[in-house]
C-alpha cells in the first residue's frame, strides 16, 4: 500500500462515524463501475482466513473487556 493511500485510510479513521459511512457509500458506489477479475478459490479462502481470524480477535477482545 502507498503512502498516500495509508495516509488516506488513517484520515478516514480519524472521522466521526457517520462520516465514515458517508464516505465508504459513495467509494461503494464508485466501485460499482469498475472491472474486477474474478477472485480464485485461493483468494476467497485467503479472505475467509483474515476475517474469521479477524473475529475470532474480536471475540477474545471482548471476552477479556
């Protein structure tokens, strides 16, 4: 990832919520156009792993709080 495009991300994570929402439905409706490759089993595998991994960080996180 670039600079600019973390540099980007941390300012969206700066913002009040309803802002962040604002902002991740118009880049949701702008994806709409865009050509995307088909994903592999590998990358849906791969994804699967980062967001059950994800929540099973969650999960714990909670339990301890």
């Amino acid at each position: 990832m670039t600079a600019l495009a973390q540099e980007i991300l941390n300012s969206f994570d700066s913002l009040p919520s309803a802002e962040q929402v604002e902002i991740a439905l118009e880049i949701l409706r702008r994806l709409v156009n865009l050509d995307f490759l088909p994903l592999t089993d590998d990358d849906l595998a791969l994804n699967a792993e980062e967001l059950f991994l994800a929540l099973d960080q969650q999960e714990a996180d909670h339990e301890q709080s």
